[in-house]
C-alpha cells in the first residue's frame, strides 16, 4: 500500500418477509426512502471516523487541485502538467470551498472535514442503489442483506467516503448498472430511457477515471447482443450521449488548462502505452486475485464466492472476473483500482446469506420443520455475527488508528498557521506522505522533497536521495534553504537528524502516533514536528 455508530442489526432480519421484489422501485417509495435515510447517516458518521492517511491521490489529485482552482493557491503535481488528469472530479469540491468561502466557513475544521462528508452524500447514493439493483435482480430479502454487507465490509468504510476519484468512480458504477437493461432479468421490459441514463452515468464514470471503460466496454458488449436495434443504440445512444458528456468534461478542462486537453488520450498513452504507472511500482499478475481484492472483500469472500455459484447470476459475476482480469494485465496496481467492482462482489455475499435455510431440501414440497428453521436460523446468526466480529475492528482500525499521524500533524499545523504563528514548512518526508494546502489553508511557504518520474532511467529523485542518506541530504539542502520555521519528519529519519535539527536550532514541539506495522518502507512509527527555537 503506498504511503501516501456501529451499524445496527436487528435480530429479527430473519424472519423479515422480504419474498418478493417491489412492483414499485421509485425513488419515492417509503422503504426506499428509509434505506437513504440510513446509508446517508451512516455514511456521516463513516467519514467523520475516517481518520487516518491512505493513498495520496485523496489529497494531491482531488483536495490540492480544487484548493489551487477555488482560492489561487495550491500544489499542481507533475500529471497536470503532462495533462493526464482532468479537473473534472477536483471542480466537484472546488464548487464545496467555494460555498465554504462565500458563507467564512473555511476554517480548519471544515476545510478538513466537509470534503469526506460531500463524498458520504455520494457514497450513500451508491449505497441505495445497490439496494436497489439487488432488489430487481433477486428480491427484497437479498437487498437487504445486499445492504449489510455493503456497510460492515470493513475497505468499503475505510475507502468509500475517501475523496479518491475511484470513490466517486464506484458509486456512479453501482447508479449506472442499475439502469443497464442488460443486467436485469427481462431487458425486454425495460425503457430506452433507463438505458439512456445507464450510459450518461456510465460517461460520467469514465470522466472521472478514464480507466472506468474497462467496466463499460464489458457491459456495452452485453448490451449490443441483447439490443433489439443495434444500429440506433450505437448510433444514436451511445455516440451522441457519451460525445455529449465527455465533450462537456473537454470544455471543463479547456477553460482551465487554457488550452485544449485530451485528457483521456494522454492518460491512455502514459498509463497503457508506456507504462509509467510502473513508476511507482509492480506487482506480479495475480496480486489481485491472490492479495489485493482478496484483503478488499476479506471475510466476504467465501460467501460471494458460494453466492455466484448459488445465484448463477454470470453477468454481473464475469464483470467482476473481467475487470479484475484486464487490471492485472497491468504492472502498477493499487487496491482502489478495482474498487467499483467491490460492491458487486458483496452483494452476492448478500444473496448467500439471505438463502441460508430458504427451503429444507431434502423436503420435496419445500416446506420446512421448526427444528429446521431453527437450524438455519442459528446458520445465520453465527455468519452474521462472524462477518461483523471481522469487519468492524478491522475497519475501526484501519479508519481510526493505522496511518495517522500525517493527517494529525497537517491538522496541528492547520490550526497553529490559522492562529499565525506558522511561517513555513519543510516536509523532510518520503514525498506526498502528508496532506498540503487544501488542509493548511494558508498560503504560506512549504516544501516537500520531490518526485516527479525522470526522463533519465536510474535517476534518484529528490524523495528516494533523501531515503538513502538523510543526513547527507539534509545538509547539502540546508545550504541553499531559505530556513523553515517548522519541519516535519517521520521518526524513522529523526534519529538520523538529531544532530542537523540540534544545528540549526530546531526543537520538537509535537509529536503524533502513524503506525505499528510498517507498509511499504521501514516502520513509521510515528509523525514528529520540529520548530526554530523562539518561534
């Protein structure tokens, strides 16, 4: 992994009568409403418990980015340059601090907090229409279990409310494979408006992440086989509404690039064509079938596994197959990659679970005895209870605890630079390692040690010099620094910098717990901020 309340189930969810679909799957339909109701909460509170730092990209390709377009200021990294992102997704919160600025609110508590708490609004979405997909695929009673296993999966509550693009990516895969007449039952029976909306969103997935075609160009194949009119739903659909969609994200980056971007071209070119993903690392081929979706779905993974098979629903299961197939092609892999197909996965575990003693199969006529309701009963219970006992401290854990000293010292700083006795800062940490602008909120002199890929190949960057000699580093750099007034550093380098930090006149002043375990480098135990002498 790169550096960079508890849900509540009822004991009575067995004996729910949840037999048969809703004739009525509107919106505005009572249950459904409650359904919102209870992810949008839950997904409050989610965010507010996200605590800890998970990949940079939640920061310094979304946060960074909107922080620069709505208040001037802000770290542009190398890919905006290149043009290879697009400022779609980081406008979504520009638009948040804008509304923030214009009511004084963007004050350190809500410059930190109010980004995860727009993307639970999003996350809760998605969150209702899997519920609601489950419901037309397999029934009431699968939706609801479909549900749990979508709030207690411990990676959903740690990455779901997370301001990544593959967040948003995920939930705008779930809204668009409900609408895809394809993956219902009779798709006969569905409107060519459903249709119409399943490929507006299915764009938008792919604006936000240009990789999300992997996912359409599956579904589209499903499509174009069981489309009655294959001509008009190509020409006339999926040309005009997605040249529509994409064509507005063109404008979007037009305006603020200042020139004329093809974002998914380039993107294409650095990530496939090139692979300068593999920059910043490989993994061999099967990672995510033997490690990275694997720790996703956790102790969900025999469950959806005897789901598929139970629920022979091939479609949606040979998406997941596909889309962790066509990753794996790839050198460079990260657990969010696959994260829009997670969802899926849970909710065949919802399937299994909500068919644990369905019907006695060695009774003909489908009937059951009290000694076997009781039975299966009790099968429910321990697997329910196994999937919470699992998921929950693991989720708590990871969201709450491991990796946070980073955000913790960002937040420290945010506040002590609101009451003006920051100056600057000098990050002498691997690079990206810590939130920036968009959570100190003031424009005020930092530094981080870089690392854009080189041309050259071999070629250190400033981040990988500074790993292999700190102190050698450290003290070349100090003789062309305009001096910090703080510096932060993880302790792992702190004990190679003892004497430089006594040299120049640094003390500690905090120091925030980060971790137990080490993940992709040394153990980083901990986060300490150094400040001059007399500040």
């Amino acid at each position: 992994m790169k550096q960079r309340k508890n849900l509540n189930i009822s004991p009575n969810i067995t004996n729910i009568n949840v037999s048969k679909p809703y004739k009525n799957n509107k919106f505005t339909h009572p249950l459904l409403k409650k359904v919102f109701t209870l992810c949008l909460c839950f997904r409050f509170i989610n965010a507010l418990l996200v605590q800890t730092y998970f990949n940079p990209d939640e920061h310094w390709q979304a946060l960074e980015v909107a922080h620069q377009i709505t208040f001037g200021y802000g770290h542009l990294t190398w890919e905006w340059e290149k043009g290879i992102r697009s400022y779609f997704h980081p406008v979504i919160f520009a638009v948040l601090y804008k509304v923030l600025s214009f009511f004084h609110l963007d004050k350190p508590w809500f410059m930190i907090r109010s980004p995860r708490l727009l993307q639970s609004t999003f996350s809760a979405i998605g969150d209702l229409y899997l519920f609601k997909l489950s419901q037309e695929l397999f029934g009431d009673r699968v939706a609801k279990f479909s549900l749990f296993a979508q709030l207690t999966n411990w990676f959903m509550f740690f990455c779901i409310t997370r301001t990544l693009s593959n967040s948003l990516e995920t939930v705008l895969t779930v809204v668009s494979l409900y609408y895809w007449p394809c993956i219902r039952p009779s798709a006969s029976k569905i409107s060519r408006e459903s249709r119409k909306w399943a490929l507006a969103v299915a764009a938008l997935a792919c604006a936000i992440r240009p990789t999300s075609a992997i996912t359409w160009i599956y579904i589209g194949v499903l499509e174009l086989y069981v489309a009655r009119e294959k001509l008009k739903f190509v020409f006339l659909e999926v040309i005009p509404i997605g040249t529509l969609i994409l064509g507005f994200t063109f404008l979007v980056d037009r305006w603020i690039y200042g020139t004329w971007v093809l974002v998914p071209l380039n993107f294409l070119k650095f990530n496939f064509l090139s692979s300068g993903g593999d920059y910043y690392g490989t993994h061999v081929w099967h990672w995510y079938f033997t490690q990275g979706f694997t720790v996703m779905i956790f102790t969900f993974l025999p469950f959806s596994l005897a789901g598929i098979f139970k629920s022979e629903q091939w479609k949606l299961a040979g998406l997941v197959a596909w889309c962790l197939a066509i990753y794996s092609l790839l050198g460079h892999k990260e657990f969010r990659f696959v994260l829009p197909v997670l969802p899926i996965a849970l909710m065949f575990s919802g399937y299994w679970l909500a068919t644990i003693g369905e019907r006695d199969k060695s009774n003909g006529r489908g009937k059951r005895s009290p000694s076997t309701h009781d039975r299966s009963s009790g099968k429910l219970q321990l697997a329910i209870l196994f999937l919470v006992v699992s998921n929950i401290p693991m989720a708590f854990y990871m969201s709450m605890v491991h990796q946070r000293g980073t955000e913790d010292a960002m937040n420290y700083l945010s506040v002590e630079a609101n009451n003006g006795t920051v100056k600057s800062i000098l990050f002498l940490t691997p690079c990206h390692a810590t939130p920036y602008y968009s959570t100190l909120h003031r424009n005020l002199p930092m530094r981080f040690l870089d690392c854009t890929p080189s041309e050259e190949k071999g070629a250190l960057d400033e981040s990988d010099q500074f790993l292999l000699n700190p102190a050698g580093f450290a003290t070349e750099f100090a003789k062309n620094w305009s001096i910090p007034s703080h510096i932060v550093l993880f302790d792992s380098q702190e004990k190679l910098l003892k004497d430089f930090l006594a040299l120049h006149n640094f003390q500690e002043i905090k120091r925030f717990f980060h971790a137990h375990f080490k993940v992709d480098r040394e153990l980083q135990a901990s986060v300490a901020v150094y400040a001059l002498k007399g500040q």
